[in-house]
C-alpha cells in the first residue's frame, strides 16, 4: 500500500505532503489529552500490522490496520499514521519519506470511513457484524482505489501497475473485514466503554 | 525525394512500435518488471536478467502472460535486460531510493521495532505534557 520515492511526480508529491502537512496540524489540534494514550498505542499497532505480510502469487502485500485506528480515533487517525509511516520509512524503507504526504493521505483519509460507520448502532448482532466487518474492509478498499488511482495519473504506464495494486489488496479487504468484526465483538464483551460512542 | 522521406519517417515509426520497452517499479521489497512491444503487446514468455552495478548477474526470470516478472529486492542499484524472442531486446536501469538489506537479522528487526516504539511513546508523551499544558 506504500509508494515508494522516487515513483511519483514531483506536482503530486508537492500537493500530498502540502495537504498532509495541513491535515496533520489540524489533527494535533483537534486530539484531546485524554486520546493522546490510544493515539500512541494505535500508532504502534497500525506500525507493527506492516509487519504481517500476506504472501500473494508473485508478490505479497500487508495488513493495515486502518479502520481499527479510525474507529477510536476519527480524526486523530491522521497523527497515529503519519508516526507509523515516518518509522516505516525511517527504519525499514518501507514508501518513503518524500511521499510521507501521499501515503498518508491514501492511508488515514479512509479511516474516516471507519469512524462514520461506528456511529452506526444496530441492535441485531448481525447487521453490527455486518457493520464491522465494513469498518475493517472499506478502509483498505478504498486506500487501494486512492492508491490506484495516485498511479493513475501520476503517468499512464502505470496503470498496468495500478490494477496490480488494487486487486493484490482485495485479500487484505477481506481478511481486514473479518479482523474487525473479531475485535469489535470482543471489545463489545471485555471493554464496552472504549466502544462509548462519540 | 518527399515520397522518400516519408516512407523513412514511416518505417523508423513502425520499428518504434517494435521496441521493447522496459519498465521497473517497487513494491515493498519486490521489484516488478514489466515489458511490451506496446499497450496490447505485452512481452510474454521473455528472458529477464538483472544486473549489478559491477555488471554481475544476480538474479533472472521469465516474464508471464502479462509481460510481468517479480523479482525479491537484492540489490540497491541495477540494470534490467529483457530478451525477446527475434533480437528483440530491452534495457532499463534502476534505482531503488529505499535503502535494500541483503538479509536482515531478526536482532537487527527486533531492534528497530524496539527504538521504534520508544520514539512513539517519547512523541506522544510530548504530546500529552503540550495538551496539558494548554489546558
């Protein structure tokens, strides 16, 4: 899910680390000190879900772990990421530092999606399955449609490599999906007060 | 002397659209290599070689229907030559901007990891005495 330096134009680079720059302040603005706690420990797990690799024919791709931060966060999913990202680059050149904006900005906006959804109650417990397994899968889904869409026109000889991209990420769709509906049930049993809705 | 430059012009454009053209991308820690004679001609079935900056070859494979290879990065800087059949070859070079350990110990990953959630826990700790300090 990570571009890498080096791919990417040098307007879009500009405009996606101008923008990240934009969103990052606002979401250091917006965290309350009461969320700085699950701000550091969802940034830490969406670093160490990069780590768990899902091996795909030729290629392999990874976990994200998006929806899941979105879905304590909102809008502080911007903060945890962008700290996640900056280690991966730093330390395992995993994207890169000039495309820091980009990446975040493929990766966190989607979050959103996550926190929106959450908002959702249902009493059935199998629509709020339903429900988070969306929360897990549509993040991914739609970071690959950003990220696709990113080589897209950043040069037409990588759309070939755009298609590549969006469907090697359809299993970690699917597995994120099912992740979701795993942990919000547990956390539903163990810890309803983190799942308070806001 | 026009009708003859024309038919020049004609057959250097149709020998272009015989080239090969060779194109790498990173993924991670895979490089992808990817060949066509043009968008609907994929180079299928092709030679793929990968060369060190010292001109030693390090890895090699076959493109499949799409005209792809994938290949596990080894080396930081290379250069790519794809063989087709009928001398027609391509060439390309590469160079990966993030940084390719040839085999990282998993110390070295533990490591990492470690000094990773140190900086997190020091950069939202700094975060949580700023917040409370504005409070």
């Amino acid at each position: 899910m990570h571009i890498s330096d080096g791919v990417l134009s040098s307007q879009i680079l500009i405009a996606g680390n101008v923008i990240g720059v934009g969103v990052l302040l606002y979401s250091f603005k917006a965290l309350q000190q009461e969320k700085v706690l699950l701000c550091a420990v969802m940034s830490a797990l969406f670093f160490m879900a990069s780590f768990i690799h899902i091996p795909i024919g030729p290629t392999s791709t990874h976990l994200l772990m998006s929806g899941i931060v979105g879905v304590f966060l909102g809008g502080g999913a911007f903060l945890a990421i962008f700290v996640g990202l900056f280690l991966q680059a730093l330390l395992f050149g995993y994207g890169g530092l000039s495309v820091l904006g980009i990446n975040l900005l493929i990766i966190a906006t989607p979050s959103l999606l996550a926190y929106f959804l959450f908002q959702f109650k249902c009493k059935s417990p199998f629509k709020q399955a339903i429900i988070s397994f969306l929360m897990g899968a549509l993040p991914v889904l739609f970071s690959a449609l950003l990220l696709s869409f990113t080589l897209a026109i950043n040069s037409e000889e990588f759309l070939s490599v755009a298609y590549l991209s969006f469907f090697s990420n359809i299993p970690v769709m699917l597995i994120e999906g099912v992740f979701m509906v795993f942990i919000m049930n547990y956390i539903t049993k163990v810890s309803p007060k983190l799942l308070e809705r806001r | 002397m026009k009708k003859t430059l024309f038919l020049l012009l004609l057959c250097c454009y149709s020998l272009q659209a015989h080239s090969l053209k060779v194109f790498v991308t990173q993924e991670s820690d895979t490089f992808i290599v990817y060949s066509y004679f043009s968008k609907s001609s994929p180079c299928k079935g092709c030679q793929v070689t990968l060369f060190d900056e010292q001109g030693n070859l390090f890895d090699e494979g076959i493109t499949d229907a799409s005209g792809k290879s994938y290949f596990k990065a080894k080396k930081q800087k290379f250069r790519v030559i794809v063989k087709a059949s009928m001398g027609h070859q391509g060439e390309s070079e590469f160079s990966s901007q993030n940084p390719v350990s040839q085999e990282e110990g998993t110390l070295n990953i533990f490591l990492k990891g470690l000094f990773a959630f140190g900086v997190i826990t020091i950069f939202f700790l700094f975060a949580y005495f700023v917040k409370r300090k504005r409070d």
